[in-house]
C-alpha cells in the first residue's frame, strides 16, 4: 500500500475554507483515495473517495491532480464543530482483504 | 450506513487475564476489521475478519494474543489474551461490503486499561 504524508496539523478559523494535502508519490494504478474524519473518543467516519479529478460530496470536495501523486481534501466554510484528525489513505482492496492502512493524519484545530 | 455497537465501552482489567470485546452491528455485512489506537496515535490494523474466512492478522499481532471470532454477518469478538499494561489501548471495530470497501463505518471504541 502507497506510503502517505500530509501536514501534522493545521490551524483555521471559523467561516475559512480549509485546504489538507496529502502526498502519495507511490501510488498504484489501481489505487483509491479516501479520507476519514476523527472525532476525539469516536471511531474514523468516511467522509469521501475518490480516483482523479474531482469528487464532491456533501460534506467536503476531493481534488486529485492528473498525476495522482498528490490528493486535497477540501473542506468549505468550517465551523468549530470541524476540529478533528483527518487521514488520508491510499490503498488498493485486492481479494477479500478491503484494509485500512492509517497514517498519522492531521489535527485541525479550528478557532473561532 | 451502518450502526456498530462495542461491549464493554471501556474496562480496567488485571495483567495476566483476558477480555473479549464484542462489536455488533445493525445490518449483515461482509467485511470487519479490528484496529488497535493508543491515545494520540493513529489506527493499527490487528486483523480482518471477513465473513466465510479465517481471521488474516498483521505483522506484530499473533492468533494466541487476540483470538478473533466471526459467527455470523452482524457479530464479532476480540479477545485479547494474557494482558500486559501494553495491551492498554482503545479497540475499535470497524466492518464494510465488498462493493465499497473504502467506506467503511467505526465502532466508538472499547477503551482498555490494563494494571
């Protein structure tokens, strides 16, 4: 599974819209893209996925450049409620495996 | 979606004994996965569980130490063996279908202490 780097934290305010990048130089052909959002004391929630181009969802928009070596999860407009650990992941799901492999993800801090 | 539920949400055990933690979920689903998460540290995969297999464990994480058991589509247990304060630790469930693997729902977590 592609190895993945983003910023450790970030700090924003509220009503900013908020730009993680998460680098995958190694990424495979067959590899997705997917982000989940941690709430302290709760388990990892889905927030979107996605291959290249463009995926946007209710909650957040994923930017993924021709290359794939890198993805942006953007978030608009964020409130204090948006503080959280956010991973991003990389992985193919071959065979009857489907695993997550979690990186070290990064803490937003939003300020009001 | 899918709702996951874990028993116990959080023990204090003695080293030398074992827990089992239960995670139970509102719909069948194929795939479960166990995670282990220390406190401001990211997810360890411990192991996949996936309906009509044998439970897959990851580099560092032995049968013997976390016996897992998947009897059906909405149910599954870790045991986590011979506990050492090591073993303190948060375990989260988490579980997902085939045809979406990447979107996979978490349980809230068994927060174990061992002493």
């Amino acid at each position: 599974l592609a190895k993945t780097t983003q910023p450790i934290s970030m700090d924003s305010y509220e009503g900013q819209e908020v730009n993680i990048t998460c680098s995958h130089n190694n990424i495979a052909t067959n590899d997705y893209i997917t982000w989940y959002q941690q709430f302290p004391s709760q388990g990892p929630r889905f927030i979107i996925q996605g291959y290249k181009t463009k995926v946007t969802n209710e909650v957040a928009s994923l930017f993924i450049p021709a290359d794939r070596k890198s993805s942006t999860l953007s978030l608009p407009r964020v409130s204090l409620s948006d503080t959280a650990v956010y991973y991003c992941l990389v992985g193919a799901i071959s065979g009857n495996t489907g695993k997550l492999i979690f990186g070290q993800g990064t803490t937003l801090q939003v300020k009001p | 979606s899918a709702v996951i539920s874990q028993k116990p949400s959080r023990d204090i055990c003695q080293r030398g004994t074992s827990l089992t933690i239960q995670c139970q979920v509102d719909s069948q689903v194929t795939m479960m996965f166990w995670y282990r998460q220390q406190p401001g540290q990211s997810l360890t995969l411990i192991a996949t569980a996936n309906q009509g297999s044998e439970a897959t464990y990851e580099s560092g994480f032995v049968i013997d130490k976390f016996p897992i058991s998947r009897p059906n589509l909405t149910f599954s247990t870790l045991t986590v063996s011979n506990m050492s304060p090591e073993d303190s630790s948060i375990y989260l469930c988490s579980v997902g279908q085939r045809d979406s693997p990447y979107e996979q729902y978490f349980g809230p977590g068994t927060r174990l202490t061992v002493t």
